[in-house]
C-alpha cells in the first residue's frame, strides 16, 4: 500500500505554512504608522504582534477564558502591543484600529501555494485547519485565490490548537478516520499534536516565516509521512496530478 493510498483529505495551518504573514501584516503596519506619525520598525512592530497570539490563544486553551475569535485576540493584542511602543492608543480613531487589525485577513500566499494547493485538490478534500475564525479565513481565501473545500479550524470547534479535540473533532466533521486525514503544515508542534490524534503528517519547511534570523522550525523534528521544501514537493510525493 502506498503512503498516501489512504489519505482522502489535507488540513492545513495557514499562518506560516500558507502565507506569509509576516510580510503582510508589516506592509499594513507600515502604512498605518506613517498615516499616524508613529516612528517604528514594522516588521518589529508585526514580530512584537505575532508574539502576543500564543499567549492570548493559552488563556482559551488553560479554560481561563471563554472561547472568542482570533479577530478579538489580535485587537486586544494590537492595543498592547501599541502601549509597548509607547503610543497613545486613545489617540488613534477606533476605525484606524479596526482596520489594521484586518491586515491579518489580507495576507499573501507563499509563491507555491495556489499552485499546490489546486494540485492536491483535485485529488484530495482541502481545508484550513487554522486558529484564524471563519471570516478571517474566508477574507484570505478570497483575496489570494486559496481554493479550499471547506472552511475548517477553531472557531468551527470553539478550541484553540493544538487542544488535541481541534484535531480530532474536525476529522469527525469530515466523516473520516484519522488515519485519512492527513496534516500540513510548516510547525513541528502542530505536526506533534496532529499525530498524537492519530493524523498523518506533512512537513512543510518555511525557514523565513519569522525573517531571516527565524530559529525555530528550521527543518522537520520528526519522521513525518511526508516532508517537502514547498507545497508543490509535497503534492508530489502525494502523487497529485500536474
């Protein structure tokens, strides 16, 4: 039996395995800053954002918080992350506020992953396994040509991943066995997790997600199903037509 003769559909995380957020939240950064007058890196500005999304997500997770949406996390965290940077928050319309905070709905894909991804869909169900709520991934979706199947992920099962029930009710919504279903994405600890569920797994290495000093997530940490530089190896390797 070959490795992939039994997968019938592909979750994906989006953030970092397919588009790159962090180019595309310091590019809205950039032009909110100068808009403001606000004197600051963007792309430490976006760094500093990205390093608050964990812990705001641990708070659902540890059950110390109610579920919400990763558009309520990202505000929160904008304002935090602002008051950091010595900005006046009070200052700025709330609407500037509402806005930047959709930077994270208009990220750009990876240059190989529209391509990938229509390859492994004409062969295998295709869904976002991501922390990003519906609306957020619809947005993405739409504006970068994603060609998903489904909108799948945590607000779908009100948790955070890698809460191993993410993982394991989403295989139940689709009506499979979790040795059908396989994980993609560019983080070993969601690969971990996936697999602790009973997934397949698919490594996809992005050694610039974080920029050029990035330090984690170099390579693959474990013998994953699959392991690929792009999405279009790891179409491939699962024998997706061209």
């Amino acid at each position: 039996m070959n490795n992939e003769s039994r997968i019938k559909a592909l979750l994906f995380d989006v953030f970092g395995t397919v588009v790159d957020w962090r180019s595309g939240v310091a590019r809205d950064v950039s032009s909110f800053l100068s808009r403001q007058a606000i004197s600051a890196d963007a792309f430490k500005f976006a760094d500093a954002w990205r390093r608050q999304y964990s812990p705001a997500m641990e708070e659902v997770r540890s059950g110390r918080r109610p579920f919400v949406r990763l558009d309520l996390l990202h505000m929160e965290n904008l304002v935090k992350v602002l008051t950091d940077f010595g900005v006046n928050v009070g200052s700025i319309p709330a609407e500037d506020l509402v806005e930047l905070n959709l930077a994270w709905h208009r990220l750009d894909p990876w240059p190989d992953s529209v391509e990938g991804l229509l390859r492994m869909k004409r062969r295998f169900i295709i869904a976002p396994l991501s922390n990003g709520n519906i609306r957020l991934m619809v947005d993405m979706a739409k504006r970068a040509a994603l060609p998903w199947d489904a909108i799948l992920g945590a607000e779908v099962i009100r948790a955070y991943k890698p809460t191993p029930r993410v993982y394991s009710d989403t295989v139940e919504l689709l009506g499979l066995n979790p040795a059908e279903v396989c994980m993609v994405a560019a983080h070993n600890a969601d690969l971990a997790a996936a697999r602790q569920c009973g997934l397949r797994t698919a490594f996809i290495a992005r050694p610039l997600e974080h920029g050029p000093s990035q330090q984690t997530d170099l390579k693959a940490e474990q013998d994953w199903d699959f392991i690929g530089e792009s999405l279009n190896d790891v179409a491939t390797q699962l024998g997706c037509p061209t």
